[in-house]
C-alpha cells in the first residue's frame, strides 16, 4: 500500500446533543447536562481527534558476531597486499598483477555474500547524515524519502514469482493490519492504498471505531465509542453522523433518531440524565417544529418549536394541573389563549408577554376559532412525525411516563 496515501486526516465529528433553551415553568436543570458541552469538554471527551502523525524511525538490528569474520579475511588479505607493494622490487610483475587480480576476486566475493550487511550499514549512515543535516539547517542534504507505516497484508503473494505481479494487482480488496507513530492503529480491508469495506480503528487511548469504510472515511454503518463511555450507533456518510442513528453520552443524556451532517436532523427523541425528554422535530442540531417536551418536574408541553424555542402553537401542561392552550412567542405566551385551572374556571383572551393583556369571555369565537382549528392540524401532524421513529429506538432513550395520559 502506498504510504502517502495512507497519510490521510481522520477525525472525530464533534456530538450533536447540542444546548436547549429554557422554557416556560421548565427545570432549569432539564437540558443543563447538554448546555455544560462546551469545546474544551468535547475535545475531553474525544470528539475530535487529531491528526495522525508520521511514525517513527524503524528499528535497526545490531550486527550479528558471524558478520566479523569476512572483514578479518580481508583485513588479512589487505595486509598481505601492502606487504606485496613495499617488496614488488624482489617479485615479478606477472605475480603482483595475479596478486592485484586475487584481491579484487575475493573482495568482490565477500561484497556479494554480506550486500545486506552493506545495505544496512549505508541506511544508518544515511540516516545519521539526515539528522545531523537537520540539526545544522542544511535541509538541501536531507533525503527526500518518508517512513511509511508499519503495514501487514493476509494473504500477499510472492511478489517474485512472474506474473504474480498482474495477478495482485487485479484484487480489489485486501486485509492487513497498518499501524501509526501517534499509536492509532487499523485492521481491516484496503483498497487502492485506503480503509476500504469493514475495519476497526483504534484511536491509542481515546477510543474506536468498527464499521465501514469508503475511501478512508467513516461511510455506511458503524459503531463509535469513547474512553469515557460515550457510544454512537448508526449510519455514516462521508465521516459525519447521516441517516438513522443513537447516540449516548457519558454523562447518561441520548439522542436516537434522524441525523445530517453530523447534527440531528429530522425527526427524533432526545433525553437527559434528569428524566427530561423531548420527542418531534430537529433542524441543526436544535428542536425546530412539532414536538413533546416532557420536563423533570412534571411539566409537560405538546406543539410548535422555533430555533429551539417554545414558538407557535401549543399546549402546556402544568404539574399542578393548570394548563394553557393556545399560541406563544419565543417561550412565552403571546397571541390568543385560554388558560385553565384545575378548579375548572378560564382565563382567555390575548396575551401579551406571558400576560393576559385583554380578556374574552371563554365562548368567544375568536379564541375558540383559534384553539379548534390548529389543535387537530397539530394532533395529526404529531402522530405522523412519532411513527416516522424506530419504536426501537424510542423505548431505548424514552421514558414511559412521556406518553401517559394526562
């Protein structure tokens, strides 16, 4: 596999879980564990992970004692050969051609049988020359050449054999095992030099990732878990969180429905560790439509969101048995309502601010128009959105109390 190609940057998308705003008579505890995510505690908690490094210098064996005696031999030889030199004036000239001829056959002999030993001694002295070049600037003499990764293939061939060569080259996909110097490792199936098909990769320490891959990328299904107990299951696409996933925090909050981008998407039901749930509709990572808010204290709220926000229509349901139908502006009542106690008596006309601002008989048709005409609209849009969840998916972050009667 081709190291440079291997090189390539694989991060950790960051969680979706994102802040939620508080809203009327909400704990100020319900989504409190959710807010806290600021970027110095996702990067804590390994939501991203850092580049992968170059490894390091592979390690080079000392020479054996075995490799000592063809250098003894030709040490002898050479001393012979000077010797011969000093005293050519008492040999003929035939004999010190046949003692130069001699020389060279033998040294030439014990070249071939030790070209490893040469080969590795000429890397250690290339390498020391490199370093010793980096530490005085001289980067013009440094080689050009990178360490590639520890790379271990199943199944390769004897690439000597002819035409073992064409014959590797026409497999799409093959497994091995390629470790880097930042400790990470992967072991699963390649292509063109990339994480290709099914692999695991094991960040050193932060945590892993088992599932598929495409051109070096999360891509498909997989499952992410983190050192300190954080765990996504679900689709990927292009090494963000797309489609149908669940995720669960450390700290015991979840989010398990439709995801884009890596932020949840669509149609969803989110809990915390306090006992809040929030089940309907996310836009970017925040609740933005139809949806059932159901608060630690007891609170309970069914209707329209807006950037996260109590907005439109809805009805909320108070612990006390009190409760409020009708429309709402950025968490706080505004326009036409009607507000019930649990004695029975109204309150209805149109509020302003959380206040009633001028109040109409309960029987009025405007208030009645009001509240009739979009309750129905919301029950059935609701109804739709919920059946849109994996029932799976709902009764592993739910709370049964989230769909008991009122």
């Amino acid at each position: 596999m081709e190291g440079h190609k291997s090189q390539a940057k694989l991060t950790r998308t960051q969680s979706s879980l994102l802040r939620s705003s508080p809203t009327i008579r909400s704990s100020i505890h319900s989504f409190s564990s959710v807010c806290e995510i600021t970027p110095d505690r996702e990067i804590e908690d390994l939501e991203e992970q850092k580049p992968h490094g170059k490894p390091s210098w592979p390690l080079v064996r000392p020479c054996s004692r075995s490799g000592l005696a063809p250098f003894v031999a030709v040490l002898l030889l050479s001393v012979y050969t000077i010797f011969a030199f000093f005293n050519r004036d008492d040999i003929p000239t035939s004999e010190n051609l046949l003692l130069v001829l001699i020389f060279v056959a033998v040294f030439l002999f014990f070249a071939s049988k030790n070209m490893a030993l040469i080969h590795q001694n000429f890397n250690i002295f290339k390498q020391s020359c490199d370093e010793y070049a980096k530490r005085v600037g001289l980067s013009c003499f440094t080689s050009k050449h990178h360490s590639k990764p520890v790379q271990w293939f199943i199944g390769e061939p004897d690439l000597g054999k002819k035409g073992s060569k064409k014959e590797y080259a026409k497999k799409i996909i093959r497994e091995g095992v390629q470790f880097y110097s930042n400790g990470d490792f992967y072991e699963g199936e390649f292509h063109k030099g990339r994480c290709n098909g099914s692999g695991v990769y094991n960040y050193f320490v932060n945590g892993r990732y088992e599932g598929d891959w495409i051109d070096g990328r999360y891509d498909g299904y997989g499952i992410e878990s983190w050192a300190k107990g954080s765990r996504y299951r679900g689709q990927y696409r292009q090494g963000l969180r797309h489609g149908y996933g669940v995720y669960k925090f450390y700290t015991g909050d979840s989010y398990a429905g439709e995801w884009c981008n890596g932020q949840s998407h669509g149609v969803g039901a989110q809990t915390c560790a306090d006992g809040s749930c929030y089940i309907g509709e996310f836009k970017c990572g925040v609740k933005h439509g139809f949806g059932c808010y159901h608060f630690r204290n007891g609170d309970r709220y069914a209707g329209e969101y807006f950037g996260d926000k109590i907005h439109g229509f809805g009805v909320y349901h108070f612990a006390n048995g009190h409760c409020y139908e009708g429309s709402w502006h950025e968490g706080r009542k505004q326009g036409y309502g009607m507000y019930t106690f649990r004695s029975g008596e109204t309150r209805s006309g149109e509020w302003n601010s959380g206040n009633l601002k001028i109040p109409l008989p309960p029987l009025t048709d405007t208030v009645l128009q009001a509240v009739q005409v979009t309750t129905p609209t919301f029950n059935s849009y609701l109804a739709r959105s919920l059946c849109s969840i994996r029932l799976d998916w709902i009764e592993t972050v739910c709370p049964d109390s989230l769909f008991s009667p009122s």
